[in-house]
C-alpha cells in the first residue's frame, strides 16, 4: 500500500510498487488529463508536478511519490477556474490536436513557478523535453513569456498599492 | 429532388412519432433512411443530421469531420453558424456517430483527409445552416403573427422590432414545418464569422485537460490489452510459450490473434509487464531478408533499367531537351517516415447482448464500424461507432488494425478491451510514408525558359496498399477472398498498366513547359504504407523546387524571378510567389544567415516559403520561416496561420531528422531518442502572409509541408554550395 497526495487529497492505492506514476493516475484514479506518449521519458506528454518539480511520470514508480504531493493538470486549474497559464492558451489558440498540452502546461507553469521572469533561452531549456507533433511551439513560448511579463506587471501594481 | 423530398417526408414522420412529436429530421442525401445517431436532449428539435436545437435554445452542432487538431470543429461550426446566425463558440459541438449524411463529399464516404473538409462542405454547411434559419424564420413568422420580412436574425434569436426570441421558442412550431431547400446564403460581404480570427472551439478543453480521446475511454469492467507483433510486417507467429504471462499479476487471457498475441489484464501496466515476458517466435517472409541497402539497390537498378508505366506525355520532351541551351538531371531521395502522432494507436471495444460499441480517435469512423462488424460476426447496424479527440493523425489514423485487434480480443476474451500501443510498436509497426527515389531531366533556354521535363519516381503505391486497409473495414459484407483479389487487382493495375496518381502528385505540374513526361516504377518490399502528411507532395516537391533551383542556376537567373518567368499559366501560384518576392527582398538576413525559397501548389492551395537557414560545422539551423498562402477564403485566418505553423515544423522535422532504417525487415528506429521530432529550442520563427483571394476555400492542413524541405535546401546551397539531394538534410 502506497500513500501520497494527489491534487491536495491523500489517496493510498495497492498497485505495485513498481507501476509508473502515470498509470497509476490514469488507471486507478481515473484522472486522464495526463497523456501517454512514448514510455521513456523523451516526450513530457505525462508530466506531472511531484513537489512542485515538473517530473516525467510514465517511468516514475509510484514507489517513489510516497508521501509526496502529486499535482496533475486537473489539479491545476479547472474549465471554471483556469490557471492564468491556460486562460492565455486559450486566448492564443495555443493546442493543434492538444494531446501534449497538458504535460507542456505543467512544465510551463513549473518554470514560471521557479523562474518569474525567464528569457526565451529559459523557456527553450525547460520546454525542449515536451515534443509537439502539431508543431505548436512558436505559440507555447511566446504565450510562456507573456504570461510572465503579466505576472510581473502585475505583482508591480500589487506592490505599488501595498 | 422529389425522390429527396419524398424520402424525407417519410423520415420526417418516422422520426417524429419516435421523438414524441418534437423531432424532425431529413436525410441530406436522400439515400439513407436509416436513423441518425443522434441522442435526443430536452425535447430537441433536429431539424437535419448536422443539428439539434432545444427548447432551452442550446445549439448542438454534430461534427461531421475528425478533429485532429487541423481545427474543423472550428472550422464547420463557422460555416453553419455563418448562416444559421449562431456564433460558434455558443454551439455544443459534438462527434457524429455513422450516417451516409456524414460523408465527406469530396469522398461520399465518411472520412477526413485530403485537406478536403472547408473545401467539401464549404456549401452544404452554409446551405443547412440557411435552410434551418429560414425555417425558424417561418415558425417565428407563424407564432409571432408577423411577416417573414419584418424578421431578422443574430445570435441565435429571432429579431422582430428589435425585439429578441431565442431560437428555441419556436422549435415547437418549426417541426410541424416543412424547411426551405435552397434558402438564400449570405454574400461574402455579409459575413460576420467567416474570415473572423476567433479562438478554437477546442482550446479551453485541451488546455485543461478535459478533452476526450480515444485513450481516455473507460467502460466499466474494461481490461487492457497488449498485443506483440512481429517486428517485419506480414510475418505471423510461429510459436509462443503464453504461461510466462499467464502467471503474471492481474492477467486474464493470453490471446492469439491476427496479428501477434494479445495480453489482457486488469491494468494498462500489467499486461505491458507481462507482455514483455512473452518470447514469440515468428515466420520468416520475403521482406525478413531485406536490408534497407538492399531496397536501395532495387530502387536504383530499377531507376536505371526500367521504363515503368506512363502517368503523363504531353508535347515532345526529346525534341523540347534538343531545343535548350541547358541541361540538368539529377536524382533525389526521400526516405520511409512514420506519422508518429503523439497519441499512439488505441481502440476500446465492448461486445454485449449481440450489441458492440467501438471508441476509437480516427480519420474515418465508419471503417472502425466495419471493421468491429468484420471480425465480431454482429451486423453493422448494431455496432455503434464512437468518435473522439484525435491525438494528431497526419495519415495514420485512417488504418485501424488496432481497432480489428482490440475486436479480436473482446471477442476471444469476452471482456470490454481497451487496447494501445506503444511508442515502439507505433514506430515499427506502423504504415509508412513511401520511400522514393525520383529523378528529373529539365531543359532550360538562356531565355529562362523550360524548354522540357522529364520525370521519373520509383517506389511504393499507396493506393492499393490503402485499399488492402481500407476494403474491409467499408465492406464488412465482403469475404476476404473477394478483398484480395480486388486488393491483388489494383495492385497489378498500379504496377503494370497506370499510375497511382498519389506517387507522383507535384512532380511536375506547377512550371510551364508544353513538353513533359512523368513515368514511374512500382518497387515494393511488403511494407505497409498509407498518406502522410500532403501525401506524394512530401517528397515530390523536394525533387521538382531542387531541379528548378538548378535550372534558375543554369540559366543565370534569380530562382525566385526565375520560378515568376515560368507560372504564367498558374497564375495563383504565381502570384505567391510575387507576393512572396517582396517579402524576400525586405528581408536582410544577419552575417552566416541565409534565404532559401520554395513554392507549391497542394490540395488546391498555393503555398511559398522562405527559410532563413545558418550551417555552422555539420548542423543546419532555420531561423525563421516566412510562410506565403492562398488558399480563398480563411474561415478562420488563425486557424489557418497554426496549420501553416504546425505544417512547417512537421516538414522541418522530416527535412532534417525523419529517417527509418530497415535492418532484416524491421525498423530499426523505435522511439523519440532515434526518431527525433523537431524541438522547441529547434523550431524557427513562422510568419504567415495570408492572401486573401476571395474565392472558395482550399485546404490549410498540408499544403504548408511540401515548400519547407526545398526551401532549407535551396539556402543550404546558398550557405555551403552543396546541392542537397537526398532526404533528411546532411551536410557533406
């Protein structure tokens, strides 16, 4: 039996050990936002956060999670209550088929999260293990860095009226 | 139209007792009186297969093409909205079950493809959206007491006065109404979506995780299979020790089926842990032996040796070669490329009752109904094909052996499957984009003009093979002896008396000259193909924008002005390449960087791309992308920008890395670390000029892939003086 936390609620399960992460998500908690795409960690279509570190899950045993937070897309942000990276994916049209876009959000918003204000060399590093068949990636950078400049814009105006 | 009229009056009453009164619907097409698969929502008024509007004034909107990601939910909600007078973002959209008046009609059968879906229902949307309008207009006109004339429309309300009434008030009235047939359409200047760049339809779903595709499915009680297959296609299996598996964690069955053996088991990961146990041994075929320096040899003894069969001779190319002051001939190459969509191959299939329901993200929902039919024994009626999100296609998602896998299993299992592949059989057990090896001999007069053109492709055809996926799934009736022998028969056709035009598409058609000729040679290795991504234009363009670089060359002109002096019977295409020419000439490209240019013409859109493209050491780099179309109307000018966008990093990634090597049969390649797709920190800049021709629309979805491998070549050439002739791009 293995205990960790997923999406803020602790879930035990007693798949073996040695399942990946993803499959364990997808299978035996039914969250399917979180894709499948090559099973060897080359294409971060799984990525999910683990500590707030953006990990490659479908090679990840859930062994290794026990204890840990475990954030997947759904616990991200909602149709309802997006996470202002999606609202902007959404406004720039940013998925083609969208099957990668859940795991190039989680390591978009994991970057932002590290790096508030990161150059397009930064976004380029971070997101170079999140493959798009679409070819969707001039729109994933550019809406990465305008998220950022209005994250920063914005903490700007918070400060100022504090 | 009477035989039409008849037939959907009947259909009218029929489906209108079935829905209690509240329903109507027609057959588009006249042909089917079968029902629409359609689920009836709040009392909803279906007024034809494409829509359902109920009481509440919710909008449903039944896809009739496959979302892969090429936007046309966007796209079709657009043109039926256009004239139905409802924005498409307040439609439900929702995938069409089976119905003939589903078919695509470019195709008159149900499937996506060819770039084919804005162009094909470009009319008959707008035409259903108008005719339901004007019926709504009647029943508004009926309830309100007023005449049609004092009624317009916006937004989904009936407008009287200035006055609003949801669409919904009136379908009580509009289904005891017969719809107009041919109800004016708007003119272009009246549009209000169409040529609007609003978001897609689908983003909010694919950007939270929520939307569906064929792997997300999950039935209750549903096992997981998977299958081993062969690593050289055809070969089936000789032997296997299934208990390996059978003692394993959670698995249920070990199947033997069509094409390998098949683990069933509780969970995804237990039937790939214990699949992975499993050693089958396999037959030997012919290919088993065949190197991919072997399939090089045939290729070009056969270039060498064989005449081939005649696709087109016009004018006289010998007298058109005396006649020019210069000429090039050079041989190009293209290899065998996998689709590698990021979703890989899956089906869920559910046999129940005599009753079978089928799940699964494809170009052509109709086959995995067929298909189910085919290899469970239950009539096609009572097999409900389900469609969802595609996770990408390109061309791979119109051959299902999946679906007939997870069939095969459900059957013998008697269990709910859900079946997937994975990354590695996606890459060696797939079907390919054919290998090809073209030549062209091309006289040039000092002028600038092409005095002749001859053209040569050896390699597979893709229609028959097609066929051999295809007929079983569109004609389940059909027993397999019957299927082999019409497969057998094009085969024989394609090889020895015409040209399957798909291996030769844009090998020669774009530049002027009255003397061509285009012949090919058919050399198979029993490798199963299929479309990829703009088809024969993936590599007939690399071949025919070479030769033409080298004629510019030859003739001491500018290759850009050169291709200007020789479209003049192509005159959209030429005018791309004009417009595309002033945007050349505005660029200045820093120190180490250069221009290389390519146009052509696709699935009726005309395309050119300029590459701004560094070689440092070994390693090419593109920069930026300058991306020039016509394709008429853009429904959704941003729509059409993404596919331009998409399409250049799809052709980057076969110009500088697609490459499949056969070792003994197989495929060597397996997963992203040896089959690369292109990456962020890889992927230029793309900016799309849009030029609005005003006409009906084209399609977006390839047409933007074939100039980019040319035109990176041709600035290749610029930066080293090396002519690239063989893809992926390598320098010397």
């Amino acid at each position: 039996m293995i205990e960790f936390i997923l999406n803020g609620k602790t879930v035990s399960t007693d798949d073996d050990p040695s399942t990946p992460l993803l499959w364990v998500v997808r299978d035996t908690f039914k969250l399917k936002g979180s894709k499948f795409g090559c099973g060897a960690g080359l294409c971060g279509a799984c990525t999910m956060h683990i500590d707030d570190e953006a990990m490659r899950t479908c090679m990840l045993p859930i062994s290794a999670v026990a204890g840990r937070q475990v954030t997947t897309i759904e616990g991200l942000g909602t149709l309802d209550d997006m996470h202002p990276l999606q609202t902007a994916w959404v406004d720039a049209s940013v998925p083609q088929c969208g099957y990668c876009q859940s795991g190039q959000i989680m390591a978009a918003a994991s970057l932002l999260k590290h790096n508030p204000n990161p150059t397009e060399a930064d976004v380029d590093a971070a997101m170079s293990g999140n493959i798009c068949r679409c070819g969707c990636y001039v729109r994933i950078k550019g809406t990465i860095l305008s998220v950022a400049q209005q994250n920063l814009a914005y903490n700007a105006a918070q400060e100022q009226k504090a | 139209m009477s035989a039409i009229n008849m037939s959907r009056r009947q259909f009218l009453k029929t489906t209108g007792i079935l829905g209690g009164g509240l329903v109507i619907g027609f057959s588009m097409t006249g042909c089917s009186s079968s029902e629409l698969p359609i689920t009836l929502v709040q009392q909803g008024f279906v007024p034809n297969a494409f829509l359902q509007i109920t009481p509440d004034n919710g909008i449903r909107f039944y896809c009739p093409r496959d979302e892969m990601g090429q936007g046309v939910t966007t796209g079709l909600s657009t043109l039926i909205g256009e004239e139905l007078d409802v924005h498409p973002k307040d439609m439900e959209i929702l995938f069409a079950g089976v119905h003939s008046d589903y078919n695509n009609p470019d195709f008159g059968v149900q499937g996506t493809g060819g770039s084919s879906s804005l162009k094909a229902h470009y009319l008959q949307l707008r035409q259903v959206g108008a005719n339901t309008r004007g019926l709504l207009v009647a029943a508004a006109a009926q309830d309100l007491g007023v005449a049609a004339s004092a009624i317009s429309t916006r937004d989904g309300h009936i407008v009287v006065a200035g006055k609003q009434y949801p669409y919904g008030q009136f379908v009580q009235t509009a289904a005891s109404l017969e719809a107009p047939t041919e109800a004016p359409l708007k003119s272009n200047a009246e549009f209000r979506y169409i040529g609007q760049a609003f978001a897609r339809v689908d983003a909010a779903a694919k950007s939270t995780g929520t939307a569906e595709f064929g792997i997300d499915i999950d039935i209750p009680n549903m096992h997981h299979a998977v299958v081993r297959r062969s690593p050289v296609a055809g070969a089936k299996l000789k032997s296997v020790d299934k208990s390996v598996a059978l003692n394993m964690p959670g698995v249920t069955d070990v199947i033997e089926i069509s094409s390998g053996v098949a683990v069933v088991a509780e969970k995804y990961w237990q039937a790939k842990t214990a699949a992975a146990k499993l050693s089958p041994v396999w037959d030997e075929v012919a290919l088993s032996k065949v190197d991919s320096s072997d399939l090089r040899a045939d290729y070009n003894q056969a270039m060498q040796q064989d005449e081939g069969v005649v696709d087109t001779d016009e004018g006289d190319v010998k007298a058109g070669l005396a006649a020019a002051d210069h000429i090039v001939e050079a041989e190009y190459w293209a290899p065998f490329l996998a689709h590698a969509p990021l979703e890989p191959m899956n089906a869920v299939v559910r046999i129940e009752n005599g009753e079978a329901d089928v799940w699964s993200g494809t170009q052509g929902i109709v086959a995995a109904q067929g298909l189910v039919s085919r290899f469970s024994g239950i009539p096609v009626e009572k097999v409900r094909a389900h469609n969802t999100y595609l996770g990408g296609a390109f061309g791979r998602r119109g051959t299902l052996t999946h679906v007939i896998e997870a069939t095969e299993v459900a059957v013998a299992s008697n269990k709910p499957i859900h079946l997937l592949w994975s990354r590695e059989d996606d890459i060696q057990n797939g079907v390919y984009r054919p290998a090809s090896l073209m030549k062209i001999k091309a006289g040039v007069k000092n002028d600038g003009s092409i005095t002749a053109w001859q053209a040569k492709r050896v390699g597979g055809n893709i229609t028959p093979k097609t066929l051999q996926n295809m007929m079983p799934a569109l004609f389940p009736g059909l027993n397999d002896g019957t299927i082999d022998f019409m497969v057998g028969l094009s085969r024989d056709v394609f090889a020895g008396w015409m040209v399957d035009h798909a291996s030769v598409e844009g090998l020669y058609e774009d530049y002027d000259t009255d003397n061509k000729t285009v012949n090919h040679v058919t050399v198979e290795h029993d490798i199963p193909l299929t479309f990829w991504r703009s088809v024969g234009h993936s590599y007939t363009s690399f071949a025919k924008e070479g030769i033409t670089d080298e004629l510019a060359e030859k003739a001491g002109m500018d290759p850009v002005a050169f291709r200007l002096k020789n479209t003049q019977g192509n005159p959209r295409l030429n005018n791309v390449i004009r417009v595309a020419q002033q945007h050349m000439l505005a660029m200045q490209p820093a120190e180490g960087r250069f221009l290389g240019f390519a146009a052509h013409n696709s699935f009726a859109t005309d395309v050119a791309e300029i590459a701004e493209v560094s070689v440092i050491g070994k390693t090419i780099r593109v920069h930026k992308v300058t991306c020039i179309v016509d394709c008429g109307i853009a429904v959704n000018p941003d729509i059409v920008r993404a596919q331009m966008e998409g399409a250049v990093m799809f052709g980057l990634t076969a110009a500088l890395y697609g490459d499949l090597e056969l070792v003994q049969g197989a495929f060597k390649q397996s997963n992203f670390h040896d089959y690369p797709i292109l990456k962020m920190s890889e992927a230029p800049l793309v900016e799309v000029v849009i030029i609005d021709s005003g006409t009906a629309p084209t399609g977006v979805g390839e047409p933007g892939l074939p100039p980019i491998a040319p035109a990176v070549a041709s600035a290749v050439y610029q930066a080293t003086g090396q002519r690239l002739r063989s893809l992926p791009l390598k320098i010397a």
